[in-house]
C-alpha cells in the first residue's frame, strides 16, 4: 500500500519565502544569505526608487543566487555575488521603470477623487438644468429665423453655408442672425446678474 503525500504549500503573494525551507544545492548560500540579508537591504534601501521595498528586492536577489548556485559550484565570495545581483536587479527595475515611463505615474493616493470634483452633485445638476432652462427662454423671444440659425450653427455644429442651404438664404445673413441671436443672450446674461 503507498501512501500519497500532499504537497507542502506554497507562501502566497506577499510572503517571504524562508531561506531554510528552499533547499539550494550550496549550502554554503544559506549561510551567506543570513550573514548578509542586512547588508544588503541597506545596499538596496539606499539605491531604491521611494515607495520601492527592499525587502521584496533582498528576496528576489535571493531567489536569483539560488538560480546562480545551480550552475556554479565554487563560490569564493557569496557577498560579492550578492551584491551583483542585487546591482544587476536594480538596473533592471529601472529600465523597466523608464520604458514604462513609471517616473511620469502618478499615484492613485496623491490624486484627488475624480468622481469628488462636485460636477455631478445633484445641486450642480439642478443649476444646470435651470440655466438650459433660462437659455430656451431666451431663446424663444427671438424670430424663427435668427433661433433657427442660432440652433443650427452654435448647438448642431452645422456651417454657415449649411444652415444658409436649409434656411434658403445666403451664409451673410446666417452669421448676422447667430451674431444677433448671441448678443440678445449676452444682454440677458448680463440683465441677470
């Protein structure tokens, strides 16, 4: 009868991994991890991008010299390959920071909330509909024409001889009509206040 072991668990995101429960084939490099993890978190600290952590880059150095130790079996100085790699390491956050312009983000913490800016409170909303409101208003003590036209150019986005074609006149007479139908709103704009 065999008997199936489970696998041991893997340390989730976030968690480092101990030097001890990976077992590299030098155990030289577990001695020397030890002996300088705080070096090199100072080493990496004083080089690090703020909001960087030293701690996840020790690691990944870490994680690195296993891989080193792998292919080379006489280490004659485990700092020296550290601090190489933890070097090699920061060279590499910061081309990948430069090619994503990470220096130009800027953090979601510093920003204001976009949906705070108080455009869409129901207050603004209100004050929104009621100067539309007093604009139709307006506008409706004007000819037809000059409204027409006044519509047609300033809201529709239609040309001067786009709106001359519709009203069947010519595009001289449709710019005096938005031009007086834009003084009458000045007027009553400045009546208001």
């Amino acid at each position: 009868m065999s008997v199936i072991k489970a696998p041991r668990p893997r340390p989730l995101d976030g968690d480092a991994p101990d030097p001890v429960s990976v077992s590299p084939q030098d155990p030289s490099l577990v001695e020397a991890y030890r002996a300088h993890r705080g070096y090199l978190k100072k080493y990496l600290a004083a080089r690090l991008a703020p909001g960087q952590d030293a701690e996840d880059f020790t690691q990944e150095v870490y994680v690195r010299a296993l891989g080193f130790a792998r292919r080379e079996n006489n280490v004659g100085s485990w700092r020296g390959i550290l601090t190489r790699i933890a070097a090699d390491l920061l060279v590499d956050g910061f081309r990948r920071r430069r090619t994503r312009a990470g220096d130009l983000h800027v953090s979601l913490d510093t920003v204001a909330d976009p949906s705070d800016d108080g455009l869409n409170s129901p207050e603004r909303i209100l004050q929104g509909r009621q100067k539309i409101k007093k604009v139709e208003t307006i506008l409706e003590t004007l000819d037809p024409d000059c409204r027409r036209a006044f519509i047609l150019v300033r809201f529709n986005g239609v040309s001067y001889a786009q709106a001359a074609a519709e009203l069947g006149t010519d595009s001289v007479r449709i710019g005096r009509l938005v031009e007086r139908a834009a003084l009458h709103l000045a007027r009553a704009a400045i009546d208001a206040q």
